[in-house]
C-alpha cells in the first residue's frame, strides 16, 4: 500500500484495509454504517454558522422573536406537569420533562436560539481569524438575543394578563421562577456553564446524526431542567413573567439572573466547547487545506 500523505488519505486507507477479507456488500454496509469523523462534523457546523453569519437582520429578527415565543413553552409545560401531579418525591422529576417541548420547539421549527448560535457563530469566527467575521457574530448574537428577549416578553406578559392558565398552573409558575431567582448570581454563572456546554453539545450531536433529533434534544435539554442549570432564554421567560408577577424585581431579574446566565452560558459553550472542538480536528483542517493547495 502507497505511503499517505494527509490525515485524511490515512484515514481512507485505513478503512480500506479494514474491508480485507470482506464481502462487497459487506464493505458497502462498514461504510455507510461508519459515523463522520470529528472533522466533518466541524465542518458541517462551521458552515452552517457562516449561512447564519449573512442572514439578513429581518430574517433574524422574525426568527428570534419566535423562538422566544416558543422557548416560553418549556416554562409553561413544566408547570402545567407538575400542577397535575401528585405530591411525591419523583413530582419534580417528571414534571420537568416538560422543559424539553419549547427546545423540540425551536429546533425542530429551525428558530433562531441564541444558545445554539453560540457554537455556530464561533466557529467560522476560530477558523478565519478575521475581524469582519468576528463583527458579523457579534452582529448576529445581539440581534438573536435581543429578538429571543422580546418574544418571551410577549409570552410573559401573555401568561401573566390573560386568563390562559389556571390558578393551580399559575402558581406552579410563580415556584419555578421563585426557585430560579434562589440562586446567586455565582450559581446563576456556574449553572449557565453547564447549559452552555449541554447546548452546544447538542448542536454538534446534531450536526453528526440527523436519525435521533426528537430523543437527543429531548434529553439533553430535560437534562439541563434535571440539573437546575440556567439557561439565558428560557429562563429569561420565567424571570420576566417573574417581573409582571411581582415575584421578583427587575434589578434582581437583570442583575442577579440575566447577566450572570449569559456569561455563563458563553463560557461553557464558547470558551470551553467551541475551543475544544477546534483543537481535537485542527490538525486534520489545516493538513487538508495544504493538500489542496
């Protein structure tokens, strides 16, 4: 066999050897059964996140404020659970399950989610190595975070002057946002670490498997409610309804909660996550783009 010259030749001939022996049919199944290397999966996602990059501000504008609208139903959902079931020691486990339908929401509906372009975003950004991309996230994430803020504005202000849910829902409501304002603002830091890396985590499964989308966003978002991480819009939902509500105040919603919870969640899903993933396949990238050369 002929000396390799990149990571990805190697790789090819490696697989090739492995089909020695093999049936064709065989070799054809190896293949399509083989998942994407971590390169691929990067790079799918760093395209995506250039499409984002050079979406119009109206098209992120609408999208957002969808996703805003409908990260809201996490809230809701959790709530309405838990006001049907009954006073147990499993209650809280099962009710928050439903924090996971405003996510399948969102990402199955293709909304724009601010915690998701964390990872997209970067990666173009980590790859190029340019100042107009690094705008043009900076671009994207305010625009994406101001519109998913303005839609669970609407949803709060729904749910809070409407008569939508009833008094027993309502008051499951007020619990979930009285037990998310518990926290400190060092809590609300290092819980929106864990729910950033969870986040992009979850792009990159994505990205890598399109078969299981329904069960991986189901549980790895039920997972962040499970761990009591914060997670910036959907728990911008609950903080605002928390302000109309008058279970909290404003100064504390924006300082003890929203603040600290966007640090966190870019920490974990841009320091930590997109970092990461950059360094496991930069090799492979960079020894790719010398072969074309």
């Amino acid at each position: 066999m002929s000396t390799t010259k990149t990571g990805n030749e190697t790789v090819d001939q490696k697989a090739a050897e492995v089909g020695e022996g093999l049936s064709r049919a065989e070799v054809k199944h190896v293949k399509e059964s083989r998942r994407p290397r971590a390169a691929v999966v990067y790079e799918i996602v760093r395209t995506e996140g250039e499409a984002e990059l050079i979406r119009p501000f109206s098209a992120l504008w609408w999208s957002g404020v969808a996703a805003g609208i409908s990260i809201g139903f996490s809230f809701l959902t959790e709530a309405a659970l838990a006001a049907h079931l009954p006073i147990s020691e499993w209650r809280p486990i099962i009710a928050k399950l439903g924090y996971a339908v405003g996510f399948l929401i969102v990402i199955l509906g293709r909304q724009q989610l601010f915690t998701e372009n964390v990872l997209t975003a970067v990666l173009p950004v980590i790859s190029r190595r340019k100042l107009d991309w690094l705008i043009s996230m900076i671009r994207l994430w305010g625009i994406v975070l101001a519109a998913n803020v303005v839609g669970c504005f609407v949803f709060a202000l729904a749910m809070a002057s409407l008569p939508i849910v009833g008094s027993d829902v309502g008051k499951e409501m007020h619990e979930i946002v009285v037990h998310l304002m518990a926290n400190s603002p060092w809590e609300m830091f290092a819980k929106g670490i864990g729910a950033g890396w969870v986040i992009a985590a979850l792009v990159w499964i994505l990205a890598s498997n399109d078969d299981l989308q329904f069960f991986v966003i189901g549980l790895l978002t039920y997972l962040i409610a499970l761990f009591g991480f914060t997670h910036i819009v959907a728990g911008s939902a609950e903080a605002i309804y928390g302000v109309l509500t008058g279970a909290t105040s404003i100064t504390q919603a924006f300082f003890g909660f929203f603040l600290p919870t966007l640090a966190g969640n870019i920490f974990g899903g841009t320091i930590l996550f997109s970092v990461l993933s950059y360094a496991q396949v930069r090799e492979e990238i960079s020894a790719s783009r010398r072969a074309r050369r």
